[in-house]
C-alpha cells in the first residue's frame, strides 16, 4: 500500500477501505537521518571530483617516470600499447550503446503495435515476439502474427466497447409500452404489456 495511492483517494473525496484507515493511522514519516543533505552530497562530489584530478596527475607523473630511461622506441610502443588499449574500451561502449540503441528501439516498436492492437501487456507481448523470433519491423507480419494471437489467446487483447453499449432500449417493445402505460396509470395495458418474468 502506497501513500500516494491513499491521498490520491483522500483528494478525490473517494471513502477508503478499513485497511487505508489503518495504514494511514499507523503511518510513520520516513527518518530524516536516512537521507543525505544536499550540501553534503554537493561536498563528496565535489571531493570525488578533487580526487580524480589527483589520481589523473599521479598517473602522468608516474608514466613521465616509467618513460624516463625509455629509448624513443620503447616510448613509441608504450603509446601504441596505451592507444590500443583505449580503442579497445571505446568499441566495446560504442558496440553496447547500440545494442541498447537496437533494444530501445525494439521496445518502442512493441509498445506501439501493442497500442495499434489494443494488447494489454507490452512486456508479456516482447516475450512472445522475442520466443517466436517475430520481426517486430515488418508490418504485415507483425499483423498476421497478431491475428493468430488474438485467436489463441484473447484474453489479452481489449476490446473496444463503451459500457452500457449493448443493444437498443427497443429490443422489447413491451418494455416501453409498459413503463408509458405505467406512467399514464393504464393499469390494463400495464398487464397487457407487463414484461415476462
């Protein structure tokens, strides 16, 4: 149970249940001392920052140091060593940005086809896609994969209808005659037209 949820039903003027009585007679503030005031926060920052510069520094001084009695060669390969190994770094993020670029994508895709086939479970829907090995790019396969699915399983699929949509309020004509004969006080064609039980 969330205190939000409570409020919200306390702003709406909605009646709570005995157990959100309960829980918000019970209700405790979260201690202040779990949480980190923002001017100390600022100065570990700040610290941490400090600090990466003095690691930074040492590190130059301690590769000037290790590079002292070098010949020029040896320098040379050391610098390709270093090169090569950030360039290493730098393709393995790049490579796993655009896995995540590919996974966002695929994920804004599946909401979308989600959304344009009233599905309602975006999550439980990419599981399916991703077991089935769907192309969630090719429109035409995505439909008829849908199709099959609202036949397999429709439960997870909404359906457009509005409450109260049902049939017409015409649908027994003795209804009607029966409510006017009623206002009217025709108590004959009250019984003629009184609705089956």
């Amino acid at each position: 149970m969330k205190i939000a949820d409570i409020l919200g039903k306390v702003v709406s003027g909605t009646a709570l249940t005995p157990e959100e009585n309960e829980f918000l007679a019970n209700y405790r503030e979260p201690e202040l001392k779990d949480r980190i005031p923002k001017s100390r926060l600022d100065q570990e920052l700040s610290r941490k920052k400090e600090l990466e510069q003095r690691l930074e520094e040492m590190a130059r001084r301690v590769d000037e140091y290790e590079n002292r009695d070098l010949s020029e060669s040896e320098k040379n390969r050391k610098i390709i060593d270093n090169l090569n190994r950030k360039i290493e770094t730098l393709s393995r993020e790049r490579d796993e940005i655009q896995v995540a670029k590919t996974e966002l994508e695929t994920r804004s895709r599946i909401a979308a086809i989600a959304g344009e086939f009233n599905f309602d479970d975006r999550d439980y829907l990419e599981f399916l896609i991703k077991r089935d090995r769907q192309d969630v790019n090719d429109p035409e396969a995505m439909k008829s994969y849908l199709d099959g699915l609202q036949q397999s399983c429709p439960r997870h699929f909404r359906i457009d209808a509005a409450p109260g949509s049902g049939g017409s309020n015409n649908l027994n004509p003795g209804q009607s005659d029966f409510s006017a004969a009623r206002a009217d006080g025709d108590i004959d064609r009250m019984i003629a037209s009184a609705p089956a039980v």
